[in-house]
C-alpha cells in the first residue's frame, strides 16, 4: 500500500533522528577508559624502576598500562609523545611489551563526515518532490505554459461582446486553423504572429481563449514574465521549450499574455538586463524558424505597444496588430447583456440605461458593475436587479463607496454643499456638459466628501478647444462658489485645480491651442491614444523662455475660466444659496431636483443640448 505524502515525510525525518542517535551512540562507545596522564619524566622513571607492563607507541602519543597484582590488570597511562632516539632501547632493557597504536580520531570529528551525507537527504527530498510537483529544480528550463485542449476551451465568441471589429479580425485566424487546405490551394500564408493592443481590461486574453475554443484546437497559455528567472539562460530554454510543444500539438495556438514583460525594446535605459534579452533574442529565433504551413499560431496581449523591440513588431513576427479598444454604447450594451445572464433582471431596459452612463468604461468595469449590482439587490432583499441597483453600482466603481460614519462639521458640511452646487450650476449653465444625474455630499472613497455625478450623452473621441475651455469652467465651479458664499477658499478643490491645470497644460503643450507659443508640440514620450491621460508626461525640451511662454499661457487660459465661472455663479447666488440648503436638509439631489428649485426661485434651468455628432 503506498505511503501518504504526510506519512513519508514522517518516515524521513523518523529515520534521520535514528541515524544521529546511532552516530551518537558510536561516539559515546569509541570514546577510550580513563586514562592517568604521565609526564614523560615520569614515564622514564617508571621504566627504569620495572613497572611499565607494555605499551603502545603512536606518532604522537605514548599509551600503556602498569604492572598490577596477580589477576588484576595494572593502572592505564597516557602521555605525549616526545622524541627521544633511545626509548625503543630503553623499553627493550626494561622487557617492557611494545606494539604500535594509530592515532585515535575524536568521534566528533567522524561526525563532521556523516554531517554533508544528513544534509543532503532533506534536501534530495525537496527536489524531489519538487520535480513531482512541477518539474522541480531539474525540469527548471521547461515551459510552464499551461496546456488547454480541444475540450477544456468553452470560450467562443458568443461569451465576447463589444469587440466586433477584432473578432472580425480574427475569424481569418480561426478558417485557417479550421480549414488549412483552403488557404495553401491558393499559396495564402496566415500571420506567424498576431498582437492584441489595447487599454487593460478590454478582453485581450479572453479573445485569445475563445479564438481557441472557435477553432477547437490545443490552447498554450504563458504569461512573459514567466519565461525570465534568475538563472541565466532559463528563459531562452522555456522558449525552446514551448516551441517544441506546440510543434507536437499542432494545430494549435500559443498565447503569450503581458508580453511587454518579455519583449522590452533592447538597449534602452541605463540598465541592462543580459536574461530577458537572451530570452527575447530566443524568442525572435524561434518566430524565424517555424512555418506557419504547421499550423503554429502565435498570438500575445500587452496595452503598452510603445515600449515593444522593433525586431517583434516587423513584418514576419507579430505581423498583425489588432486593437481592442474601449467599447462604445453598442457594445457597452452588449458586454451588459453577456453578463447579465447569471442574474435576475427585473427591467430589461435597465442596461441600455446603464450603457449610455458608463461611456469610457472596458468589459472588466462593467461585469465588475452587474456583479456589484445583483449584491446590493441581495442586500435590501430583492427578488431581481433593478436600474437603482445598477445605477448605484455605477456611483460606487466611478465615486467610491459611501462613507456615512465619516462626520463633518456644519461647516464643512455648508462648505461641500456649496461647492458641489457650484459644479452642477456651471454644468447647466455652459452648454453642451454633460447632464447632471446626482448631487451628493455624503463622503465616498478614500478622500471624496461630496461629488456631483454628471452622465456623457455620447461617446466622444475628439474635443475642440472651446470644449476644453468649458471642461476647466465647470472644474473651477466649486473653489469660485466657496468665494462667493464665505469670502474665503479650503483645500476640497485641491483635484479639481490638479486636472483644470492637466487640461490647460495639454492644450498648450500638446494640442498647440495657444496662439502665443503657436503650433508646437511639446510631447516627447509617444503614447498610444488609448493609454494618454489629461497630462503631456515629462518636462518638454524647450528654451527656458519658450518655458516661460507655457507657464503663462497655462496661467492665462486657467485665469481667464476661473474669472468666467465667477460671472456665472454671480448671476445665480440666490440659486446657489438655496440649492446648497436644500442640499444641507437632503444630503442627495437630482437634476430635476435642481430644476424644481431654480423654478421655485423663479431661475429656469434648461437642460443642456446634446452635441451634434462629429
């Protein structure tokens, strides 16, 4: 009957104490009897006056025993060994016995022999198991690329939505390896290999998977960063490695996630790093060597393409570059409905309410909100999932979540209600905002203590100038009706002065909307469209009086909306007093809300145009 895996190593570690009590015991019994210690003078004299009875010579002591009564051995003796040409003469005058004696090794010292041995058993053990396990030390130049076959890829297209135009891309792929024979009729070659761009959380590997599972063929999926390890050399064998396998497995397809990990751009930085280049150079190799015609193909994920070796990108290795973007509503909706099929909805028009509130947001955010939904209508105890749990999701992913026991001051409290008024005010009053949906002054996040929901009306991709100049209006909205209502500012508005001065500095330094530093960009690290932010990254390479220039107009163009928001809140104090108490006595408005007040103070507040669309 085999052994547990508990029970072996019980077993181990059992046998190993044995052995260091039998070592023990072989020290304690080797040890010799009492022995007197003799001087050699002493010694000397004893043989002369006849009452050494033998001894035994050694290089370097002198061991023997005295002559004792009759049945009775004598006392035993030891001491040093000096040199002394005539004590072989002497003894034999004294007819004293002689024998030779090898030098006596402590047992501690046989110990230090067995020690190495004791060890390496453990140790064996460990790597042993190791290999067992996963290829251990001695299997550390394998592939640890995780095997899928036909039958373990459930993935299909169907379980992927919003990305339409990939998957048009890839259903080349999936004919290919479905149908080999139509494509070499006519001499065709498929890509060696095909690169997923696109911002986190888009479905890049989940594409991947169901390409696998469309086609039905063995799925390998490795992470780069799994191929480089301490050891030199190791990653490079990985490659190799995996080439072989999908060779044996082929028609099959090999996915390499965060690619980025493994196929930095050589060269660049002040460090090196000698494995990952191995490991890339390896990597390029194999992409050389193998031919497409097997059936072999190669696809890999990153969202940062920029930093990518031109040797990957050329034509012959990652040939085909795919981009799976943001979603736009369409397929916002889409991605909604594919995820909420585990759910009980109650109104089936809840998600395309949901669809256009979510603009800007990838797959992973918006099943992360129809999960987030289905729990908060578990926790008031519904039998589905209403829009308001939807809609609440939204306000928890995008603000943050409620945070009720954090207890402001009235001061504080009519500080965040003015300044979030002063947000939504300037949001009707500039046309073409987004529409305001809720106005809060409950504290949510880490640092949030109100927050004003504003939902896009469309998905947009360009913005002109004059939209940029309105964004920064309503951004200074809340630090200009703090000023109006109490003469003085705080610090809430330390964000929305953050992203206004990132919209001006863009404008100025990457947008070229400044007429006194002209049509110039400052932008030195190129970034795909999908990763920029509000902030040209960097200090530009410029004169220090072209600096100056961006200073000032940044200063200029932030100046001149702060002294347009303080126009229009002037204009709608009285609104903005009200708004704020009904604010204070509510803590949550709507946007009809807001509207129902500006009718009531006789202030009538028109919702804004939607845009024409570009």
């Amino acid at each position: 009957m085999p052994l547990s895996g508990d029970r072996t190593r019980r077993y181990t570690w059992l046998g190993i104490a044995v052995l260091w009590a039998l070592l023990l015991l072989l020290g304690v019994f080797s040890q010799p009897g009492k022995s007197e210690a003799l001087t050699y003078s002493d010694f000397q004299a004893a043989v002369a006056s006849g009452k050494v009875d033998e001894v035994a010579i050694s290089p370097t002591e002198i061991r023997g025993r005295m002559k004792g009564e009759e049945k009775k051995p004598g006392e035993a003796f030891a001491l040093v060994r000096v040199e002394d040409p005539d004590l072989l003469r002497t003894l034999e005058a004294a007819k004293v016995k002689v024998s030779g004696a090898v030098d006596r090794v402590p047992w501690w010292n046989s110990l230090a022999w067995f020690l190495p041995l004791l060890l390496a058993i453990p140790v064996f053990l460990f790597v042993r198991r190791g290999g067992a396990a996963q290829g251990g030390l001695f299997a550390v130049g394998r592939s640890r690329a995780k095997v899928y076959v036909e039958t373990d890829v459930k993935v299909t297209f169907a379980d992927v939505a919003g990305v339409e135009e990939a998957k048009q891309e890839l259903q080349e792929v999936i004919e290919f390896l479905k149908t080999p024979d139509k494509f070499r009729r006519l001499g065709g070659k498929i890509p060696k290999g095909i690169l997923l761009v696109g911002p986190p959380g888009t479905g890049k590997t989940l594409l991947a998977r169901a390409v696998a599972g469309e086609a039905a063929v063995p799925f390998f999926s490795i992470s780069g960063s799994e191929f480089v390890e301490m050891f030199v050399g190791v990653g490079a064998a990985r490659v190799r490695d995996l080439f072989v396998q999908a060779r044996e497995r082929a028609p099959c397809i090999v996915f390499v996630d965060e690619l980025d990990a493994l196929g930095k751009a050589r060269g660049v930085g002040p460090l090196s790093h000698e494995e990952r280049e191995q490991t890339l150079n390896q990597l390029l190799v194999e992409m050389d060597g193998f031919d497409p015609r097997v059936g072999v193909i190669l696809m890999a994920a990153t969202n940062r393409p920029e930093i990518l070796d031109p040797a990957l990108l050329r034509a012959g290795r990652f040939d085909r570059h795919v981009l799976v973007d943001r979603p736009d509503k369409a397929g916002r909706l889409a991605i909604l409905q594919v995820h909420a099929r585990q759910i009980a909805l109650g109104d089936p028009g809840a998600l395309e309410s949901i669809a256009g509130m979510t603009a800007g947001l990838v797959g992973a955010d918006l099943a992360n909100i129809v999960n987030e939904a289905a729990l908060l209508a578990v926790r008031r105890g519904a039998e589905k999932v209403e829009l308001r749990d939807f809609q609440d999701a939204v306000e928890r992913i995008v603000a943050g979540l409620e945070k009720r026991n954090r207890v402001l001051n009235r001061m504080e409290r009519e500080r965040v209600a003015h300044h979030e008024v002063g947000h939504a005010l300037l949001a009707f009053a500039i046309p073409g905002q987004d529409q305001v949906q809720k106005i809060s002054i409950i504290p949510r996040g880490i640092a949030a203590l109100g927050y004003t929901l504003q939902v896009p009306t469309e998905d947009r991709f360009l913005m002109t100038e004059r939209e940029l100049e309105d964004k920064i209006c309503v951004l200074l909205g809340g630090r200009v009706a703090e000023e109006i209502a109490f003469g003085d500012v705080s610090t809430g508005a330390q964000d929305d002065l953050q992203k206004a001065t990132a919209i001006a500095r863009s404008m100025v330094r990457s947008y070229g909307m400044s007429e006194a530093v002209g049509l110039l960009s400052f932008e030195r690290d190129a970034h795909p469209l999908f990763l920029r932010s509000g902030e040209a990254p960097g200090r530009p390479e410029a004169s220090e009086e072209v600096l100056r220039q961006i200073d000032s107009e940044i200063r200029r163009i932030v100046e001149t909306q702060h002294a347009r928001a303080r126009k229009l809140l002037e204009e709608r104090t009285g609104l903005l007093r009200e708004a704020a108490r009904a604010l204070l006595a509510q803590e949550t408005l709507s946007g009809d809300d807001l509207r129902a007040i500006a009718a009531r103070v006789g202030f009538a507040l028109e919702p804004a145009p939607a845009r024409a669309t570009a």
